[in-house]
C-alpha cells in the first residue's frame, strides 16, 4: 500500500475529481468498494492505492467498455484477457471509424446533389420550362452499381422507390458507397415507357473507388444531348419529346438508352414543382 492513510469520500472525491454519487454508486455494486465503513456512521473511506483501480475503471469507460465489463477485468486481473479485450475494442472502432466515414462521404454527397439541384431550379424561371434549354456534353465514364429490373404494371410517373432502396441495400451487403444521384435508364425505344405498361430499366448510382463486382459497371464515356427538367414526373414527356423533335432537326440520332438522373426528388421536397431532373439522351451525328 502507497500509503496507511484513510480519505473520506469527500475526500477521495476532491483528490480523484470524481462525484461522491458515482463512488458511491461503484461501491454499492462491488466496482469499487470502499477500503472501510464507519458502522456507526456509514461514512465510508478509501486509500491512496484505491485511486488506481478509479483511474482504471475511468479509462475503461472512456473506451467503451460497460461497468460489468470493467468489473469482470478487476475481478479477473488477466493481463493477457485484458489485452485481447483491448485488441477487439480497437477492432470495434475501427470499423465504427470506417462505417462514419461512408456515412459523412455519403452526407457529402447526398448535400452536393441537394446543391446541384438548387442552383439549377433557381436558374430556371416557369417561363424557361417552356424553353427548353438543351445542352449537347460529353458524359464521363463513372464506375456505378446498378439493380436492373423488368417490371409490369409499370407507371413511369411513379418512381420506384423500391427499386433504389434495394438498390441501397446491396450497395451495403458488397461494402460499397453510393456517392451521388439514382439514375433511371430505360432500355427500350424512345418514349416506351410513358406508353406501355412493362419496362426494361435499371436504377445506378456512382460509387466511391471501383469494384470488380457483377453489380458494378462503368457508365459514360459518350456524347449526349442533355436538359434539365424541373417539375413533376406526369409532365417529363413534353421535356423528352422536345429533346426527340432536337435531335432529328440537327441531323444527330439516338445512339443509346435514354436516362434520367434525379437531382431533387420527392424525398427531398414536398412540393412537385421543385423536383429537378437531368434526361440524358446519347446521340451521335448522321452518316452523310
């Protein structure tokens, strides 16, 4: 023993910086119990060699581990059960690290695209949705995870939130990250899926780093005729069917499966007019 000399609670609670409630709170459940009880007054006392086993059980919460926990370790006093304790909490929070930080990237994103739709619905007046502006760009190649489907009873205006959320589900499972908007491509001809009741489509989304899994790919890496279209999904045909007329005015045909990449969607605002949605349409010039 350091020293034969006895701290009251109060005491002891001064020199440790802890409260007389949670030493008492330790010695009612046989974490720390007190060195000597006064039976006459029920004061309690505790010695200078004590102050080790508080500053233990301190460090132990600061890492997580739960009061049966720490009392498992006093009891035990195993080194090497000790270290392998330590070691697995180490492992713990390295993946809890890896988990935030797909979480904040995927927060990063989810605010980017937030952004990007909202600068270009401020941009755009209802006047401009009549005018359709057109821009014809170049699409980097992005590596993306994607979930194809053939539905039935398929409506084009109601967005298959299913779709995206499983989607979600196996980006987890394969430990990857979506890191940008849910893209909708439809592999069918021209405006099919605002007239039939089936669809061929799938629903992608970019991810962060690249995969060699089966549901990845590499998107992109094309020349499009691209258009913003801001309001509800009822109305997105008059924004493809002006894209269409575009194309056959200026000597380009379709070269590829139109897609649409949701910027806002109802998830995020309750109001139809504020969704904002990229129709991406691949062209190619006309042989002369």
């Amino acid at each position: 023993m350091h020293s034969s000399e006895l701290y009251s609670i109060g005491e002891f609670s001064k020199m440790c910086h802890v409260s007389v409630k949670t030493l008492r709170h330790y010695d009612s459940i046989g974490l720390l119990p007190s060195y000597k009880k006064n039976p006459e007054t029920n004061y309690r006392y505790y010695t200078y060699d004590q102050m080790y086993q508080l500053f233990f059980i301190q460090n132990m919460k600061n890492f997580d581990f739960s009061l049966k926990e720490i009392q498992e370790m006093l009891g035990q006093n195993d080194r090497r059960r000790l270290i392998r304790k330590l070691e697995g909490r180490i492992d713990e929070f390295s993946k809890k690290i890896t988990r935030m930080e797909m979480q904040r990237d995927f927060l990063s994103s989810f605010l980017e695209r937030i952004k990007s739709g909202d600068s270009l619905m401020e941009a755009r007046t209802s006047s401009d949705q009549e005018d359709l502006s057109l821009m014809v760009e170049r699409i980097p190649v992005s590596n993306v995870i994607f979930l194809h489907q053939h539905k039935t009873n398929y409506i084009n205006h109601e967005i298959n939130f299913a779709a995206r959320r499983d989607l979600v589900q196996i980006a987890k499972k394969n430990s990857l990250l979506p890191s940008g908007p849910f893209t909708a491509t439809y592999h069918n001809p021209p405006l099919e899926q605002f007239f039939s009741d089936t669809c061929d489509y799938e629903i992608s989304a970019p991810i962060i780093g690249n995969s060699d899994a089966s549901i990845c790919k590499q998107s992109g890496g094309y020349t499009a005729l691209t258009s913003v279209y801001v309001g509800g999904y009822e109305d997105i045909i008059k924004a493809h069917i002006k894209m269409l007329r575009w194309i056959k005015e200026n000597h380009y045909h379709v070269s590829g499966d139109i897609s649409e990449t949701f910027l806002i969607t109802p998830i995020d605002t309750g109001s139809e007019g504020n969704y904002v949605t990229k129709i991406t349409i691949p062209i190619e010039r006309e042989s002369v």
